[in-house]
C-alpha cells in the first residue's frame, strides 16, 4: 500500500507551503483578517511538527520544510528547505500581503524544488505540497503545473497536493471536527473550487486515521485532500492535515 512510509529523522517527511499573498488576504473573516486566520492555523501546524518531533529537549528533523509566498511574484520565505527543529529557532516568519495571484509561476517553483529534491527522497515519505488560496488566479492555467508536481513519486507513492480554498460563498460548517470531507461526488458551491477538487489528491488512510487522533474523526474514505476554507476552524484543520503525516 502508498504512503505507509514513516517520518524518521533519517527519512524526513518533507512539506512544502505555497501561501497566497494576493490583496484579498486582507479581507475579513470571523473578526480577523484572512491572512491572520492563515497564520495562526499554519503556526499550529509548525508547532504540531515540533511537537510530533521532540523526545524530551531534543527536536528531531522529523519534518523538512519550504515554504513560499506569490502574489504577482514569488517569494521563498524560509529561504530554501529548513529541517524543523532549524524552523523551530528561526521562529514563525511574518506574512504581508501583495498584489495579483499568480498561481502558476508559485507552482512551477515549487515543482523544481521538488525535482531537485525527489531523488534524495526516494526511501522517505511521499512529499506533501499544501497550497492555500482565497482566488481564482490572475496568470496562466496553474493546472498543468500542478498536474506535473502530482505525477512526481518516490517509492511511497506520488507527491501530496492539498488545496486549502478560502472563500465566503462556501456553506459555513459548524462543527468542523463532526464534518465529513470533500469527496468526489459532493456539491461544491464555487467553480474555481471544483478545479481545485480535481487537482486534489485522494487523502491517504494513514493521514485520515492520524486526523481522527485529532479529534477529525468522520472524514469519509474517499474523501480528498481539499478544505473549503469558510472558517477558521477549517483553514486550521487544512494545517493540520498537511502535518498528518504518521512519524515513528
């Protein structure tokens, strides 16, 4: 079976953030900017690495780490990949907003991080990339590209794509713990959020078993790795998700 490898410090899960910035990450949500709402759920979720990586004073490089920004242009925020307990010293880095949402040049960064990484990581867990955006994009189809970092593998399986989508026309969820996923076959009330769906990877039963230790436990089997991003308390579970991977 695909994605049963474990996160060890000698075969690190590694995980690549790719961070809307557009000027719309200024707007509200639940008394807060959206782009604060993002930082405090992406701030649990590094804290969630640390934590899942510490035996006693020592954090273990469990988890490696990238992590980028794009508006109109992209910006490597932790200046290349950083294991998680260097992270974990340098701190959780400020967000600012920009401009447009260029999605593809972000993507294609990313895709040629991970084609210059992908044969170091052929015995550790598939890579995850969890891309988080409140927009359609402004330049080039990001599809392609996408589609392209999603047929890269290692032994443990192709690489992971997560879509965080913040959006206000998405139905608000209640209780985002009693919540059932995004499957295939559900409604979704956004066009650019049914791309998105399709861009998404199935989630891994590993992953869905390890959101169920956090409390997440009625994420169908078929549901994919994609969160409609209408409250906080789903943008937060969107990071968590991303940080799911099983770890020994």
């Amino acid at each position: 079976m695909p994605y049963e490898v474990l996160a060890t410090s000698n075969k690190p899960a590694l995980i690549i953030y790719v961070l809307d910035l557009s000027a719309s990450m200024q707007n509200p949500m639940a008394g807060k900017r959206r782009l604060d709402v993002v930082s405090e759920a992406l701030q649990a979720a590094l804290l969630q690495m640390v934590c899942r990586s510490t035996r006693g004073r020592l954090v273990a490089p469990r988890y490696r780490v990238a992590m980028f920004g794009y508006s109109d242009k992209v910006y490597d925020i932790l200046d290349g990949v950083k294991s998680v307990d260097i992270v974990a010293k340098m701190g959780f880095p400020r967000l600012t907003t920009m401009r447009t949402t260029d999605t593809a040049r972000a993507l294609e960064k990313v895709h040629e991080v991970l084609s210059r990484e992908i044969s170091a990581l052929e015995d550790c867990p598939a890579p995850l990339v969890c891309h988080m955006t409140d927009g359609e994009y402004t330049g080039e189809d990001p599809s392609q590209v996408a589609r392209a970092i999603r047929n890269l593998a290692v032994r443990d399986g192709n690489v992971l794509f997560e879509n965080i989508f913040i959006a206000d026309e998405f139905e608000k969820i209640g209780n985002a713990q009693a919540w059932c996923g995004v499957t295939p076959s559900c409604r979704l009330n956004n066009d650019y959020a049914h791309r998105l769906r399709d861009l998404s990877s199935p989630l891994p039963e590993g992953y869905r078993q390890m959101m169920a230790e956090y409390g997440y436990r009625n994420l169908q089997q078929d549901a994919v790795m994609m969160l409609p991003g209408a409250t906080p308390e789903l943008v937060a579970m969107g990071f968590q998700m991303s940080a799911a991977t099983p770890v020994r």
